[in-house]
C-alpha cells in the first residue's frame, strides 16, 4: 500500500514537473539547452567549490562523441575564472542530467516509488566517490530532488589514455586490467556495506537482488521469467554482498596505460554480488568467440585477484571459495540474461540513445551466454525444472531476434 501510496505521489509529481517545469523552480539545469541558454545556475552551484570571485568566460562543448540524444544529458563546460586569491584559473568539467524524462511517466514513477526517489549516482558521488580505489573524477557539486526524480553531476572531465567501443570489445589484455581494478572495490568492501551506515542508502544493503527491483515487475510477462526471477532471488539471498558498479562494459570504462581504470556513469551502483559485475563485464564486453576461449580464464583471474586484495585490505583469508566464484558466475548469467530480456522487450537500450551496433551486440552476446549454460546444471543448483530454462532460452532467443531485425543495416 506505501509503494502504490507513493507510486501516486510521484506520477503526480513528475507529471508537473516534466510538462508544466516553468511553474516549478529548479535550483541547477535540468538539460544541456538549459545550460547553453544561461549559465547562471551553474556558476552558482559551483562557486563555492571553486573560490569564484570572477568568471573570464565560459564554453559549453560535447563530451560524447555525437552518440545520438546522449549530448541532451551529457555536456562539458570550459570555465575560465578568477578565485578568491585573484589567481586565474581553467577548469574542464563534465555536467551530467539525472533524469527519467526519456521513460514513460509510469516507470519513472515506479523506479521512485520503489527506490523513494532516490538517484543512486548522486548519493555515489556525495557518499562513496573518493573511497573507490581506482579513478574517479573530482566531484565538484551533486544534487537531487527525490520527489521529482532530478539530479545533477557536475564533475573532473578525466582524460584517458584511451577508449574501448562497445560493438567492437575488449581484448584481453584489457579485460585483465580491468578486472584487477574491480577485485580491489569488491574487495575492500566485500561483506562490509551492512555494517558501514554511510553505505545503507544502497539497493541491495538488505537483500543482494533488490537493486534489480524492476525484474519483479517486467518478468510478469512471462511464466517462465517469473519462476526464473523467484528462484534467483531466493538462491543468492544469502550471498555475500560489495559495491557494486552494475553496468561495468566498455562504453562506461577509460583506461590509463599505468594499468589504471576509470568507471562510469555509476547510475546502477548497488550493494550486490560482487562477481555480477565481472560476469556482466565478461558477456557484454567481448564477442561470442572470445568471451567462450577466455572466460574460464577471466573468472579464475578475478578470485585470484579478489582473494590477494581482501587479504591486503583486511589481513584476513577470503571465506569464499574459488569453485563458489565459479558456479555464482554462470548462475548469474541468468540474472543478466532476465536483465538483458527486460531490456529488449521493452526497449529500453534504444530509449537510452545507445548506437545501433551496440544494441545488436548486446542481444548477441547475453543471448549466446545463455545458450552455453548447462540447463540440467543449473537447475539442480537453484531448484527450478530444467525445461524452465530451457523455456527461457527460447524466450530470450526471441528477444534478440526481433531485436537484431529492428536494426538491420
């Protein structure tokens, strides 16, 4: 009754908000047309942070390459100014919009019913940023207004010594890095976000699947979905839990050449199992071929990693086994399997202006991950009938079939 109570609160709210927004005061930018019409709002916000006492100039510039619709959301900002001191300073930042003005109002109320308004990267970027132990930008002002479902980053826009494109993947070498850099932050938190108070306002502090709340919701379209859905829920319930980053791919990675990593749009962060995101990274980040030879390989190399730095952060032996990483991981395909299905059928990686090619990629690959899996295996693990499985094999094929005909060249 409280979840539909707010759910109503929020359809209202955002309603307001998204069609009559000239009535109700912001005190930051809601887009980068806000942004390039005034800079007033912005300079405000950030005044304070950087000693401002005069601005020379200001130029808003893209940061994203041109990727369709995503400039709406995303911007850069060259601030040249003079602080307090009277010394002149430049800065290069990047602005990003939080908003679910893109979805249909209905899910947007229900994420801010179900996750009380709450934007996770804000509450990242406030809370958590500077204890990642690998790059993170400065974060220079972040704000939210829950009951309208808004928010703002602005932040250190950080210079890589290069990029990796989705459709294309990583190779090996760069998934090693990257996997390395994730072990640490799953490390130094692994089984310590219930008792750190800082880190409660995290989906999936209570149970390890609730920051996939929505599957609760989208998987009422299929049966088999829903059996899949209960069962996962109640297999990992009991897992231990880490900061999780939640859409750990290319397209939200830059690389450094001293092995570093710097992750990205932190949207999806929640307290959940931490080998979902490399088994997400594994799938979603190479193609078919070469995830099938290296991924026994990448696991393995992830336990070893996460296993060393435990040690090192809390001088104690890591109460997880190898061969547990191992069975979570192909386990958890399913998850990412019922996420990607969820994905698709509803659009949402085309609602969210992802290039075409990456949208294909994507359905191939989560789809031929869970084509590999061993129905009879898996179903003796998390205790639903094989043909459930197998069921939603046929179910997710669809999906990316219909999916890669929407994109045809």
């Amino acid at each position: 009754m409280k979840t539909f109570s707010l759910f109503i609160l929020y359809s209202i709210t955002i309603f307001m908000e998204k069609y009559f927004y000239f009535l109700i005061p912001i005190p930051f930018d809601r887009s980068t047309n806000n942004l390039k019409k005034s800079r007033k709002k912005f300079i405000n916000n950030v005044r304070e942070k950087l000693s401002i006492r005069e601005i020379n100039s200001s130029i808003v510039h893209s940061v994203v390459g041109n990727e369709t619709g995503k400039d709406k959301y995303v911007a850069g900002l060259e601030l040249s100014y003079r602080d307090q001191e009277n010394q002149q300073k430049k800065r290069n930042m990047a602005v990003k919009y939080l908003s679910s003005r893109s979805e249909p109002l209905y899910l947007s109320s229900l994420r801010s019913a179900v996750l009380r308004g709450l934007n996770q990267e804000v509450q990242f970027y406030k809370e958590l940023s500077k204890r990642i132990p690998f790059v993170t930008p400065e974060c220079i002002f972040a704000d939210s207004i829950p009951l309208l479902y808004r928010g703002i980053v602005i932040m250190e826009k950080l210079n890589p010594d290069f990029r990796v494109v989705d459709y294309e993947g990583c190779q090996l070498d760069q998934s090693k890095t990257v996997i390395e850099n994730i072990s640490l932050m799953h490390a130094k938190f692994w089984n310590r976000v219930l008792s750190d108070p800082s880190l409660n306002w995290m989906p999936g502090s209570q149970k390890p699947l609730d920051g996939f709340w929505f599957l609760n919701y989208v998987t009422k379209k299929e049966k088999a979905c829903i059996i899949l859905w209960e069962a996962l829920y109640k297999y990992f319930a009991n897992h231990p839990i880490t900061v999780a980053h939640g859409d750990c791919r290319p397209g939200n990675i830059l690389w450094y050449n001293n092995g570093l990593i710097a992750l990205l749009d932190w949207q999806m962060t929640h307290a959940g199992i931490g080998t979902w995101d490399t088994t997400y990274f594994i799938v979603m980040s190479h193609d078919v071929e070469i995830r099938k030879e290296n991924e026994t390989t990448l696991i393995k190399q992830y336990y070893s990693d996460l296993s060393v730095s435990y040690k090192k952060f809390h001088s104690e032996d890591l109460s997880y086994s190898e061969e547990q990483c191992m069975e979570d991981h192909h386990i958890l395909k399913l998850l990412l399997g019922l996420y990607g299905w969820a994905a698709l059928v509803t659009h949402m990686f085309d609602k969210y202006g992802n290039d075409p090619r990456d949208v294909r990629c994507w359905a191939d690959r989560i789809t031929s991950a869970i084509n590999d899996l061993d129905s009879d295996f898996i179903s003796g693990k998390i205790k639903i009938p094989a043909r459930v499985i197998d069921d939603f094999k046929t179910i997710m094929n669809k999906a990316g079939q219909e999916t890669k005909e929407r994109f045809v060249d």
